[in-house]
C-alpha cells in the first residue's frame, strides 16, 4: 500500500532562514504529489503540486519542492522563512486508482522565531 | 458563494446520538470526499464518491455513514457518535480540468470540529 512519511512534526526555523520539510513516498510507480498547508482553524489549501511534468515544482508563497524517484522524496523548500509561514504543512500522494484519494503524511508543523 | 463549504463548524454532541454533518460545494464536481483529521495521523479518509448516487469507503468508514442525492451535497452521518470520534472533518471536491483528474486539484472545506462526550 502507498504511503506518505514526514520526517519531523515540528521544524522551527528563525525569520529569514531557509525551510526544509521533508516528505518521502513509499511506491513502485512514481505517484502524482502534493502538498498542502494548513493555518490555524482552517482549510486545507494547495501549495504545489508535481505531476510528472518539471521535477522542480514552484507553488504560492515562494515554496518549492523537488521530485527525486531515486530518492523517493518530495522535499517542500522556501529560501527564507516569513512569519506568515508559521503553519502545518502536509504531504500527500495521490492513489494511483479510480479513487482519485490522497494518501496524507502525518504533518509538519512549521514555527518561525522572529 | 462559490466553493465548498461545511456546516456546521463546531459542534458537541454525547456519545450514541446521530450526528449529521453537511458539505456543499457549487463547482458540480464529481468527486466529493471525507477525511478525519487527528494528531500523529494527518488526515485519513472515510468515505468517497465519484457521482451522485456513487459512494465508497475509504480508510476508516466504521460508524459513519454517507449519501450523495445530489451532486452538490455530500452529508456525513455518524449514527451513534461515539468519542473516539471526537475529530476534525474535512469535506474536499475534485476538480476536473477535462484531462486527467489526477493532475486536478482537491479543494477542502472548512472543517467541522466535533466534540463527544
């Protein structure tokens, strides 16, 4: 079965300094990806997503992430961290069936020293 | 207004009472999902339905129960609330670009946030 691993469930990072949240997939056949961010009390909204066009995927915010099928990683990346970025942030992978599910990691939560 | 919302956002209820909670999205998408939200497990999913009248389960479907009449709505229904189901719900719909709906995106609500006691 397909799995999504976030290494992590904290990363804290001071203002201005670059983010790193790291996301591994389990699976044979490189699935479709996402990740997503989620603010106090709200939604979940999309960041990025790769879908097997550019490994390098740029999304809102400034936030990138990078495909690697050697690695089985889908690393989110931004140069420098805002105050704004203080949230949890999820992984996902897409079931590769008629579903059409998202397999989620167990989260990331983001917190930004000033 | 367009998009997808949940209602309600918060609510209490006691253990074995029915509990209903309501998603409606305005982009007739066909797929319409539901997950549960809880600590150490990122959101997992309950029930599925590709189109009206088409449901599924999911990951954890024990003790709930959906129904899709019309494409716009999908209710989730907890028919006797038990507290391990004290969680946040999230309600998502999937787009479709006309292509491949696995390059679409899932739109999420809200979120309901249920207490029981």
């Amino acid at each position: 079965a397909q799995s999504v691993t976030q290494l992590g469930s904290h990363v804290s990072v001071s203002e201005g300094a670059l983010v790193l949240l790291r996301c591994n997939y389990s699976s044979s056949v490189p699935p479709y990806l996402f990740w997503y961010v989620q603010y106090p009390n709200q939604g979940l909204q999309l960041l990025l997503k790769y879908t097997s066009a550019a490994t390098l995927v740029k999304g809102i915010n400034g936030f990138e992430a990078e495909f690697k099928k050697s690695e089985t990683s889908f690393h989110l990346t931004k140069p420098s961290a805002h105050m704004s970025d203080a949230a949890e942030y999820f992984c996902a992978a897409l079931q590769m069936d008629s579903s059409y599910k998202l397999i989620f990691g167990s989260g990331t939560r983001l917190l930004v020293r000033p | 207004d367009a998009g997808i919302t949940q209602s309600p956002r918060y609510k209490i209820t006691e253990t074995g009472r029915q509990v209903t909670l309501m998603c409606h999205q305005t982009w007739s998408h066909s797929y319409m999902f539901w997950y549960r939200q809880d600590l150490g497990h990122g959101l997992r999913l309950i029930y599925y339905s590709a189109a009206a009248d088409i449901t599924d389960k999911g990951e954890v479907p024990d003790g709930y129960v959906v129904s899709r009449s019309k494409t716009e709505n999908f209710p989730l229904t907890l028919e006797s609330a038990t507290r391990s189901q004290t969680s946040v719900y999230f309600c998502a719909s999937l787009g479709t670009s006309g292509g491949d709906l696995g390059t679409d995106t899932q739109y999420f609500g809200p979120g309901t946030r249920l207490t029981v006691l």
